[in-house]
C-alpha cells in the first residue's frame, strides 16, 4: 500500500517564519516514535535503476523504468527513498526533482493538474485561483521563470502554444493520466529539447500497462460540488499478441469551482499500447484526448476595491445585463497528442529511439463583452476569438555505449500552424455579427489599405523548429563521466494577417533565428551513496509571437533571448536518509520586456541589457521509522535586472516545504505546508534598465498554505474485489485568505485571489 505524510516549512533562511503550531506536533510525535529502520530488497530494487544506468560498466541500453500505478501496494514503503515526495537521482548533472505516482496518486488532490504536482518541488510556485486543478494555473513559476520559459514535455515531446509557449495547465493531461513528474531546474544538455531550454523542463511520463488486467473505476466528489469519475483498463499482456499490453482511461469531472458562476466540465480519454517486437524492440501508441468547457471570469484578477464590493472568490454572474454574465464569458477547448514510438536494441552497444507524434489544440472563446452594438445602443456585443494549431514533429535519439563512454546524437523537427480570429458578435441579434443591417459581415479597406469592419484580426502563423545535436558521456575514471555537446539551433516563423491587430493593414512577414549552444556538465561518484555534479551550459529562447509581431517589419530588432548558466550540486542517497542541494548562477541576457504606448492601450516590445539570476536550493527525506518519514525543501533565489537592479517582477524571493508522512498496515497519511515567497509588480509602463521608470511598486507578502492526505486501502483475495482504496484529500487545511499580486494599472494592484480550504473524498476498487 502506498503512503506519505508530509508538511513544510520556510525556505533556507537564518529566522523561520513560524508555521502551524499541529503541524509542528505532528513532526514532534512522529519523531518520538522512531524506530530503527530497516531496508528491504525491494527498496534497494527501487532505487538502482534511475540511479546507476550511466555509470561505468553499467548498460546505457536498459529500458526506462515502467510507471506503473499500483492501488494497493503489498507492502509498506519503509525507507527514504520509497517515501520521498521529490528526490534527485545520484547520476544527474543538472537539479533536479522526481516526483513519483505514489506522491501523484495518495497526495495530491485528485481533480489536480501537473503543475499541482510540480509545486512540492523546490524552486517551483504555482497559483490556482479555481481549486487544485480546476482551471488553468496562473502562475506557475519555476526559478522564478514563468511558463513561456521552460519547456513542458510529454514523454520527451515538448508542447505548448505556438504564440508564446505557455501551457494550458488544465487542458492536456489530468493527474491520474500521469505516471511521472521530473523537475529539472536548468537548461539540460545537448540532448535536451525544446522551444525553450534555458528555463529548465517539467517533464511528464505516461502511465505505463501493468503486465496483469485490472479494472480500476475511482469516484471522486468534494468541494465547490465536485464530481470527477475514471475508469482505468488495463489488459495485462496478451499472449495472442506475443505480450502486447493495453491501457485504457476515461475521465469526467464536473465542478462549480472555487469562482462564482466559474462551471466546468471536461472528458478525457486515454490510451496506450505497447507492443514487443522480437527480443529487442518495443512499438509504442499513445493518444490522449481532452474536452473542455469552462466558464472564464472576465476579471481574471481583482482589485482590493473589486474584492470588496464582490467578494474574494467573485468570477461571474447570471444577470444578462453586466459584461460580467457567464453567457458572455464561456471557452471550449479540444486538446490531443498521439505519438508512434520506436525503442530498439540495435546491437550489444547501440540502441535507437523514435517517436512520430503530433498534438492539437482547438480553442473557441466568448470573451470582452460590450455594451452597444452597431444595430443597438443597449443591445450586448462581445468577440469570438478563435485559436487553433496542430504540431507535426519527430524526436530522434542514436546511442552508443561501451566501456568507455556513451555517445548520443540525434534531433527534435516540428512544424506548427495556428490560425487565429477575433470577431465581434451582437447578442442581442442571437450572436448574428456585429454590423449595420445590411452592411457587408466582413468589413472593407479604405484607400491606405486601413481596415474597418467586426474582425480584431485574422491572421496565420507558422513556425518551423529543428535542433540537432551531439554529446559524448566520457567514462574519464572509476565513478567520474564528463559530457561535452553541442546543439544546432534553427528556427523560423511565417506570418500571413489579412487584418493585422495593431494597424488594420494586411502584414505579411517572415524571420529566422539559429544558434549553435554548448554545454559540459561532470558527475563524480564519491561514494556508492553519494555524488557531486556541476554544468556549464547556454539556453535560448524562441522568440514569442508578440515580439516578433510588429507594425513595420525593417524596424524589428527582436533576438531570442539567451542564457549562460553555471550549476554546482551534490546529491546523498540512502534508505534513512536522501538529500540533494545545488547552487546556480544565469546569466540571462535580451531580456525582452512590454511597455504601453502612453495615451493607449497598445503595447510595444524592446529588448533589455538582461538580468542575473542566482540562487540555492535543497530537499531531503529522513525515514524516522515504524512506516513515518519527515522531508523538508527549500530555494532562495535573487533575479534582478543588470541595468536598474530591480527585481525581476513576478518572481518569488524563496519557496519551502516541510512535512510528516505515513504509511503502515494500510494506513496513509501526509500533513505538509508549502511556503511560497514575496513577490512584486511594477507599473506596465516601466523601462527595466532604468530604475526611475518605475513610478508605482505593489508588493505581497510570502505565504503558507497547508495540505493534508489521509486515507486506507486493502488487498482482498477469495473476491471479485481485488483490493480497495478510500482517500481524503484536504488543501489549504487551515482556511487562509491569500493575494499574490498580478499587476499594476496606475497605482492600483490587481490581484489572485487564492481559494479557502478545499477537500476531495475518492473510492477506488481494482477488479
């Protein structure tokens, strides 16, 4: 059976901010109950995967460890390496945090997303102001990069928006659909893919097929009237398919949400295949598909006044007559991501992997209600934006091992097009378009070629992506690899707008960017248990439709913003005890900012001198004993611009996390608090390479929010009910009312709101 007891404290810093006083029990009693520990074989099984693969004398070949969800486990998790929320492997070359499906399945609340996953790490915050997975993060940082900045992937297929890169938290891949979480806080090596290497990667993996059928149907119902359903298949491998094996999920949740009038629904369904092929490959099918329906606040954040006069948790209302009313403020979403993956053994020392997929996202949003439309003075209006694109792509890895080394090579190739429209509608006209009766529905030219009609805009864009690269692992000495590589970095980006959104002039442009990166990074084991490791490495960042968008094309001075980062860590692992810390220093040079035309609302993009970015980060597990383990993290991290020494707005000076665990005869529990740290905006106007720029600062405070998991589960025999699972999930445990500031218009702050407390009750059974 699977368990954990966790909780939190404030990031490494001399004073402690104080924490829950039952929390701080907790940790006390659990303590002055410990007993020896002792470690098992399947324990030391658990760890030797990960942790020795690229190491001298061991094979670079092995298959990845399968992900494979067990309900109830046989045994208890009895060391610090089975009960660690997050933990960094000994053979890593860059931070890094795995967070594994135990913590994923038993710990998270189950409506939850993967950046409520990711958020236990250290270095990385996240605000939902929905609930625990029940609208998209609105700002998940990590290192204080925000989510255009770092790559998201999916079993090493990098995705995101084609305009910025940022991620739809809520619209991809549910927490039970997900059987990995790895944190890597920096720009990777060579190897490392994706349009934005330098902010780091939250990698996800797949859930893996059991080798056994089971039926697993969950139930879930909680808070703000949740009602989440999944139902998970597995065939077990069937010898008729000469051990092919099969999983198959569907999902449903509906739920009111932590925001007024914020209804949500989305289906989800899932599948993968994995089939051998003779002894030494292995075909892998994967499709993931997500519909959703959701009611947007019109007011993503809120003023104190907005708080208020509506209340913290206002979203939208019914009243037909305010701009604020659900029926004007509503998205649907289609998602999906299907890959053919190829993993073979070509020889004793060369393997092959490859995987041809393409993704989707299909968005069609009623949004900017107005009051006064061409037909009427009081009829409502708003727009229709339309956003959609689908990647094509391939990722391509050639390994060969032997004594002496690894060498990898390979590329990443994807071809994105993404349509886009805004159009004005008139509601009180049953949605007809917003024109004069009888007036053209698509508007006209004058003769500056300047348009005029309901179209914001219409535009395509296209935008193609290669990297090639190559690394070589260097066996150097007993326990020493070095890995130098290098990357090729290509990319352009095609625009054809009819009606361009700034100057209503048809714009038609296109630019390429390439750049060749280095990296060198060096792991030495000092000990079977315990490795240091360090990396010099250059990350680079394509740039974002809206740099790129500009009204006169010969005036673009738009370079992808770039980096140099230097990491030196350490990570210790035994079953008592698991600890990794590292510290980093960026270099981030291009800085590319926003700054309002004054007199409008029009925003123009200028390029800064960069900041610099450094920091610390740390986390540790320690199994106390009698199935109960403590762990702790932490980060503090500095960014400020080069030229005016501010703070990098939107960034939080330091995370923590402390918490008990629990796992024995069936029984499971964790009680952990995360503290996120202060953060800071500025007026949109500001230059960030002149400090007198700045003519409004709001900041807000750092703060904590406690979550706690408790929950049973059994293995049956002699019944058509092979085991059973109940779990209570609770977050924000102690109710507090928290803002995290968004912007500043003027003087006025916009704010999150974070929602109150929040539980979620689930029954599983495995048939």
């Amino acid at each position: 059976m699977s368990s954990s007891f966790r909780r939190r404290c404030d990031a490494p810093q001399l004073v402690l901010r104080p924490i829950s006083g039952a929390i701080a029990l907790a940790l006390l009693v659990s303590l002055s109950l410990s007993q020896p520990a002792h470690a098992t074989d399947a324990d030391t099984a658990a760890s030797t995967p990960a942790d020795a693969s690229s190491k001298p004398g061991a094979s670079a070949l092995k298959a990845p460890k399968e992900l494979e969800e067990v309900e109830v486990q046989g045994s208890a998790a009895t060391s610090a390496i089975t009960q660690a929320p997050a933990q960094a492997d000994l053979n890593i070359t860059q931070p890094q945090s795995v967070i594994g499906l135990d913590w994923i399945s038993n710990h998270v609340a189950p409506t939850a997303d993967y950046a409520a996953i990711a958020a236990i790490a250290p270095g990385v915050t996240n605000v939902s102001t929905a609930g625990p997975g029940l609208g998209e993060s609105k700002q998940m940082t990590l290192r204080g990069f925000n989510d255009n900045s770092y790559n998201v992937t999916y079993d090493g297929i990098p995705f995101g928006d084609t305009n910025d890169f940022s991620h739809h938290t809520s619209s991809y891949f549910p927490a039970k659909m997900i059987g990995q979480v790895v944190v890597d806080r920096g720009p990777g090596s060579a190897s490392t893919i994706g349009e934005a290497t330098f902010g780091g990667t939250v990698a996800l993996s797949s859930k893996d097929p059991t080798d056994s059928f089971s039926f697993i149907p969950t139930q879930s119902f909680g808070s703000y009237d949740t009602s989440l359903t999944h139902l998970e298949l597995n065939t077990g491998k069937l010898d008729d398919l000469d051990g092919g094996k099969l999983i198959a999920s569907a999902q449903y949740i509906s739920t009111d949400t932590a925001k007024t009038d914020g209804d949500t629904s989305r289906k989800t369904g899932y599948i993968k295949y994995v089939q051998p092929v003779g002894s030494n490959t292995e075909i892998t099918f994967l499709s993931n598909y997500n519909y959703i329906r959701f009611n947007n606040p019109n007011l993503s954040s809120l003023t104190l006044q907005q708080i208020d006069q509506l209340g913290r948790n206002f979203g939208l209302n019914n009243d037909p007559t305010s701009t604020n009313c659900a029926c004007y403020n509503f998205q649907t979403k289609q998602t999906d991501l299907e890959y053919l993956g190829v993993h073979s053994l070509l020889s004793d020392t060369w393997s092959l992997d490859n995987k041809v997929y393409t993704y989707a996202y299909d968005n069609t949003s009623h949004e900017s209600p107005y009051v006064g439309t061409k037909a009427s003075p009081t009829n409502m209006g708003g727009y229709v934006k339309i956003n959609n694109y689908r990647a094509w792509g391939d990722v391509f890895q050639l390994v060969h091992a032997d004594d002496h080394g690894q060498f990898r090579t390979g590329g990443w190739y994807e071809y994105t097009n993404n349509e886009r429209s805004s159009i004005a509608i008139d509601y009180g006209r049953d949605g007809a378009i917003d024109v004069k009766p009888g007036a053209s529905t698509f508007g006209t030219f004058n003769s500056k070629g300047v348009y005029s009609g309901p179209y914001k805009y219409t535009m395509k864009d296209q935008l193609h992506t290669g990297q090639l690269y190559a690394e070589y692992e260097w066996y150097a000495s007993d326990g020493l690899s070095i890995t130098p590589g290098v990357k090729y970095f290509n990319v352009s980006r095609d625009i054809e707008a009819p009606i361009n959104q700034t100057t209503k002039t048809p714009l038609y442009y296109s630019q390429t960017w390439d750049k060749t990166l280095g990296y060198l990074t060096a792991n030495y084991l000092l000990r079977d248990d315990w490795s240091i490791y360090a990396t010099a490495a250059q990350g680079m960042l394509t740039p974002n439709l809206n740099e790129f968008y500009v009204p006169n094309p010969a005036l673009d001075n738009t370079k992808p913003e770039q980096t140099m980062n230097y990491q030196f860590g350490t990570v210790y692992k035994t079953e008592r005890f698991n600890a990794d810390a590292d510290v980093y220093f960026i270099n981030f040079k291009n800085y590319q900012f926003s700054t309002t035309v004054p007199g409008t609302t029009d925003a123009v993009y200028y390029l800064a001198k960069g900041a610099y970015i450094k920091g610390i980060e740390g986390e540790l597990t320690y199994y106390v004993g009698s199935g109960t383990s403590v762990f702790a993290n932490g980060s503090l991290q500095d960014a400020t611009f080069k030229g005016s020494k501010l703070d990098i707005p939107n960034v939080p000076d330091r995370t923590a996390a402390l918490g008990v665990m629990y796992e024995n005869d069936g029984f499971f529990a964790s009680l952990y608090d995360k503290y996120s740290g202060s953060q800071k905006a500025y007026n949109s106007s500001f230059n960030p390479d002149v400090a007198s720029s700045v003519t409004s600062t709001i900041g807000t405070g750092g703060y904590w929010q406690a979550a706690m998991s408790v929950g049973y589960g059994q293995n049956l025999t002699g019944s058509v009910i092979k085991s059973y699972k109940l779990r209570l999930q609770v977050d924000n445990l102690f109710d507090a009312h928290n803002l995290v500031i968004n912007s500043v218009s003027g003087n006025v702050g916009s704010y999150y709101v974070l929602p109150g407390r929040s539980w979620f009750a689930s029954v599983s059974l495995a048939l």
